[in-house]
C-alpha cells in the first residue's frame, strides 16, 4: 500500500501598511513592480492593501522554511522600494475596511457582486496549508478525521484580536468575518470520494458555485491539485509559527495514514463538537480550555495541545525529521500566541501603533530589517481602542496571560 507523498506547501496573507500611519495602504501594484518581486511570487487578494505569496510544493519541513523565509524577505523588500511596509496579522489592529479599495480583477469582482459587502468586509488574513495527498480515497478518511485537531492548530495561531480599532474580546476575530460567508467553517463528515464529488457536481449543475475553489471550509480537498487543504488559521506573524503550524499539519496526515496502514482508524466526531471547540478557540485562544470529546470534560488548551504533540504525533516526528519544529508549539504556549502578544503591547503601551510595530518586526523575525516608520514618541497621542467594554480591558499580565475563561 502506497503512502501519501506529504508534500507541504503554504500560502500566506500579508497586511501592506503605511508605516508613517501605521495603516492599511493600497500598495499591491507597486510592489509588482519592484525589482525585488515578479508576479509569478506574489498574488493580488480582494483587496489593494493585501498581497498573497504561496511557495513550492516541497519534499519536506526545511525546503518549505527555505521556500517561505525567502518569500517573506522578498514581499518585505519590495514593499520598502516604495516607502510601504508589511505585517502578518489576521486582522490590522484600527483600520476601517470601509475605507480600503478592492481589487479590481474579474475574479474579485465577481466575489464582490455575488457576496455584495460581505465581500468588502472580508479584510482578513490567514495561513493555508497543503499536505500531498495522492488517493482521493485517504483525502476524504483524513479529512474527516484531522477535523478534530483544527481548534487545537487554531488556537496556537490565533492573531486577530482587534478590529476596526476595538478590542474584540476574541483572539481570532478573523474566524468570525469569515464565517459569514457561505461554504464555511468545519465540513460535514463525508461518506468517500464519492459523496464529496457529487456535493461538488450538484453545486456546480445549479450554478451555486463555477467550481471547488468556492468551498471555503476550515479543512477541504483542493479542486484542483491532490493536496488536503486546511484553511482553519489565522496568519502566523512569526515565520517560525508557520513552520511550526505547516509541520503540525503534516504530521497529522503522516499518523493517519499510519493509522489506515496498520488497520487503525481515529475517532471521527460530529462536526458541532468540533464546532463547540473552534468556538472555545476562536473566543479565548490559547488562554482557555478544549473539550477532550473522549473523556467528555474540559482542560486547558495547552494540556491538549501537548497530549496531541506528546501522544498522538510524536512516533512520526522523527520520521519526518520536524521535532524541532513541532515542538517550536512549546514556545507559542509558553510566550503566547500572536494575539495574546498583542493584548500585552496594547496593555503596556495604549497605543494600537505599537502593537502595528509589534507586528511588522514580528512579521520580519529571522528573515531580513524591518520597515519601521517614525518614532511612536513623535505623535502627539497614542491610537486608543475606541467604544472598549469594560469587561474587554486587555489583561495587565505578560503575555503568555491573554484572556482567561471566567
């Protein structure tokens, strides 16, 4: 029996900022201008301020790092020829999509017309990876299966706190924005290939969609390459989260095929179970508590998210040769997540410039200078969360605090 080839390949979401205003900028059709990027790296998204890059298909985790570093370095340099700069963040911490132009492609267009300003809204970021996947057969047994881990990668990604220059409550407000749109969240299970195709085909027969790549959910099989998709995560601001998420992930479908090859199978739980838990992460990251479905009660997200690393993948890390990244999860837990980064900066500092700082030199770490603009100290007030509840007040704590289940 023939494994999975568990090729990686990761696409990511970058914010282009004004860094005098800290801002959302249009800036996409500068930068594919600039001697640093060609259009063959860099993709447009829905809107100006927002540029896509995706790397290789790659054999293993340390091409995907080589691959992603250089991919980074290269947008953020781009970005800097023309006075712009670049933060990798689900959300931007004050801008107002109201104010930002969409892209004016035939492609994006369409999203618009159809979806109206749901689409307008959509001013979000986030992480994709693609796990090889030759049998469609094993796609669908791993999709059904790896539902269950999406909440657990969620909320070690979480990186949207903030939106609309307001402290959401939430660590990944990014989760909520898309899930008004259709086609979304956790999948059904699905009974085979089969049953996935004719729900593809039915769509498509009755014009509801033009093809796969309009079903957005958290995890699904690509329309078009055989890769397993998983959509679930904010953007990581670190290119070490990435690396770390992408190894995860590849992990995860190198166990359940392990699992299939030995004759074994994991539990597949119904999708408002695994919908009850992305709630817990999308609400309260890393800082609150998962269900263990199994012993049916409550534990700290950390507590899972180590069994999940400690129980359940560690026989193929070695395999793969991505302990040390797997285990880069450790550190997420330990200094917290993006989103409880940020809460800590705009604890510290009451100014949502900062925590824009914060992320730009976040998104360059271990990969080139970042692009800062002028000193905090020369404005003559901070950016203040704006219309704040009081029981939303950002924790005093150090990060790795967040915002803890009451």
């Amino acid at each position: 029996m023939r494994g999975p080839s568990l090729t990686v390949g990761i696409e990511e979401e970058y914010q282009i900022i004004d860094p005098v205003t800290r801002d959302l900028t249009p800036g996409f059709d500068a930068l594919v201008t600039s001697d640093d990027a060609t259009a063959a790296d860099v993709k447009a998204e829905l809107h100006q301020c927002q540029v896509e890059i995706g790397t290789r298909p790659c054999a293993n985790i340390a091409e995907l790092r080589t691959d992603l570093v250089k991919l980074r370095g290269l947008v953020i340099k781009a970005a800097g020829q023309h006075g712009l700069t670049i933060a990798s963040a689900g959300t931007h911490p004050f801008s107002n999509w109201m104010n930002q132009e969409m892209t004016p492609k035939e492609r994006y267009l369409g999203v618009k017309a159809e979806l109206q300003d749901l689409a307008h809204r959509l001013l979000i970021f986030g992480t994709h990876v693609h796990v090889g996947i030759e049998d469609p057969e094993f796609r669908i047994d791993c999709l059904n299966a790896a539902r269950y881990i999406l909440p657990h990668i969620l909320c070690l990604s979480t990186s949207s706190p903030f939106w609309f220059g307001r402290n959401t409550g939430l660590h990944s407000y990014r989760s909520i924005v898309f899930k008004n749109f259709p086609r979304t969240g956790v999948p059904r299970i699905m009974n085979g290939w089969s049953d996935y195709a004719d729900l593809v085909d039915t769509l498509t027969r009755t014009r509801s969609i033009p093809d796969g790549s309009k079903i957005w959910w958290d995890v699904r099989p690509h329309h078009v390459y055989p890769t397993l998709e998983f959509r679930v995560c904010d953007v990581n601001t670190r290119v070490d989260e990435a690396v770390c998420i992408a190894a995860m992930l590849q992990a995860v479908v190198a166990k359940m095929w392990k699992l299939r090859r030995d004759n074994m199978t994991f539990r597949v739980y119904a999708s408002d179970l695994i919908e009850e838990n992305k709630w817990r992460a999308v609400r309260y990251g890393m800082g609150g508590k998962l269900i263990d479905f199994g012993k049916k009660e409550e534990l700290p997200a950390s507590v899972l998210i180590r069994e999940l690393i400690e129980w359940f993948l560690d026989d193929v890390l070695d395999e793969l040769g991505t302990r040390k990244e797997v285990e880069y999860a450790y550190r997420i837990m330990e200094e917290g997540s993006s989103a409880q980064r940020q809460l800590a900066t705009y604890a510290r500092t009451g100014d949502l410039r900062a925590v824009v700082d914060q992320l730009i030199r976040e998104t360059a770490e271990g990969v080139c200078e970042p692009t800062l603009g002028p000193p905090l100290e020369s404005y003559a007030s901070p950016i203040p969360v704006v219309h704040q509840h009081a029981s939303l007040t950002p924790p005093s704590n150090p990060a790795v605090r967040g915002q803890s289940v009451p």
